[in-house]
C-alpha cells in the first residue's frame, strides 16, 4: 500500500474510517471524502495521534448533490497527483423519506446515485495507475431489493425504509457487477465487498437496530476485512465480491462470496446503467 493514492468517502467513522486507518498504517495516502469536514478532521486526528507519520488530507463531498460530487472530482484531478483506489463506502441506512437535491430518493440517490457519478468522474483519473481499483461496499440488505425502474423514488408508491435500502444497495453489485463486464479489457479492477452486520453509526436512524447493534454485530476490526481484502488481494478478477465466510455470510473472515440471483440478472443491470447515466448526466467513456 506505500505510496497509494486513496479515496475513502464516509471514512469519519465506522468501516471507513477503520479502513483508512489501518491503510495509513501501510503506507497509503488517504482521502477522507465526507459530507461534514469538521467530522473528517476529528477522524484525521484521531489517526494522526496513534500514528504521526500517516498522510491524511480531508475533502468536502456530499453524495446528496451532483453539483458537489462534480466539484469534488475537479478538485481531486487539480490537486491530487494520481489516484490508485476509490472505496465508495459513504451510505444512507434505512432512514426517513427524503430526497437529494437532485430530487433522487434519498437512499437510492446517495448510496447509488451518487456514487456511480462519482466513480465515472474519477474514472479517467483511475485509468491513468495501471492495477486500479473501485471498491463498491454492498450490503446483504440487497437480497431484499428488488428495483421498481416506474417509481425508483417511491414518489408513487408508499415508502419502506428498509426496503429502499435494499434496494440501493443491490444497484450497488448492479453498478459493480455492470462497470466490471464494461471495463473487462482494462487494467482496472471493479469489485464489492459487505461487512455483513456491524455496529456503525448507519443504524441510528432505525431505533431497534440501532440497540440491537451492540449485541448481535460483528466488531468493526472484523468487519473491516471485506473491504480490505478487496483492496489487497492479487487474486482476483473484476465482478469479484467479498464478505465473511461463516454463518451464511453473516461472521467470519473475508472470502469470495455469492449474491442474489436477481443481482446476477444482466439485463436488469444494464437498464439501471443506462438510466443513471441520464440522471446524472455522467457519461463513462470509453465503457459503452
């Protein structure tokens, strides 16, 4: 990892930021990617503390706002003088009906939308590192998604919190899965990975899980894996998915691991390419 060029968003806590610090341990440089910048730097410091010698910048994006996702990727390719990996892990958990500025469903917008338009813009900057990596942080959640492509912002029907969220998160491994199957011919790897359950500030929006958390949840050094292994592991292929290996997913050390029959539906996957391009307005050159 010495010397890689890093982007975490939503690492100011949980998985993210247990990620961007053990990274920084090994050399990386970090991008702290978050919506409050004040949150990033009390997460920059508090790494900084354990471990002086870290390279940590901090970055304003708020994946609820196109505008500000593009503002952020133009000041990456300005400021920054490469970029290696990109771990989309910033995430909107089954919370109340909202929408983005855009007018997206607010789970659909920043957990999807957001970060396919972030991916695309950052593409041609990840293309220029041979080996690169996007990492997409899914969820088992997404065996519940089923997308409704007449009413993606529940504009039509009544809303579901946890039902919206399942369905983010399988257009997460429909983006991943879709983005690996475009860029096949590339030196660039496109992969996912899930912690399972874990205790992290996502949950505070549903009472019970967020009580429950602290008894039934992995703990976050366990639930870092997933994600680091995606970014490490030399045996692999772009499409590949990681999560724990025991309990049917739900514990256990990071493996190659299976998804939904539903997410493996191509046709499924290139209709939600298709659209998101056109609600973004974020074109992948070169993938289409």
């Amino acid at each position: 990892m010495s010397g890689k060029h890093i982007i975490i968003t939503g690492s100011n806590s949980g998985i993210g930021y247990k990620a961007a610090r053990v990274l920084a341990k090994k050399g990386a440089e970090i991008i702290i990617a978050v919506r409050r910048p004040e949150k990033g730097e009390a997460a920059q410091q508090k790494i900084l503390e354990e471990n002086n010698a870290a390279k940590i910048s901090v970055e304003a994006l708020d994946l609820a706002d196109l505008a500000a996702v593009r503002a952020f990727s133009q000041r990456i390719d300005s400021v920054y003088e490469k970029l290696d990996i990109l771990i989309n892990n910033a995430g909107v958990m089954v919370s109340p009906y909202g929408k983005t500025k855009d007018g997206f469903e607010l789970q659909f917008g920043v957990n999807h939308l957001g970060h396919f338009a972030l991916t695309g813009l950052l593409l041609p900057k990840l293309r220029k590192n041979s080996g690169s990596r996007v990492v997409n942080i899914a969820s088992m959640a997404h065996y519940r998604g089923n997308l409704d492509f007449s009413d993606l912002h529940c504009e039509q029907r009544p809303y579901n919190a946890a039902k919206a969220y399942g369905d983010s998160k399988l257009a997460n491994l429909y983006f991943t899965f879709e983005m690996a199957r475009r860029l096949k011919s590339e030196n660039l790897l496109v992969l996912a990975a899930h912690p399972s359950w874990t205790a992290t500030e996502l949950m505070r929006h549903n009472r019970l899980m967020d009580k429950a958390k602290y008894y039934l949840a992995m703990p976050l050094w366990q639930d870092t894996l997933p994600t680091l292994r995606a970014c490490v592991e030399t045996d692999t292929q772009s499409g590949d998915y990681f999560g724990p290996h025991a309990f049917g997913g739900w514990r256990g050390y990071p493996v190659k691991c299976g998804s939904s029959k539903l997410s493996k539906d191509q046709g499924i996957a290139k209709m939600l390419w298709e659209i998101s391009k056109k609600l973004t307005l974020v074109q992948y050159l070169g993938s289409d």
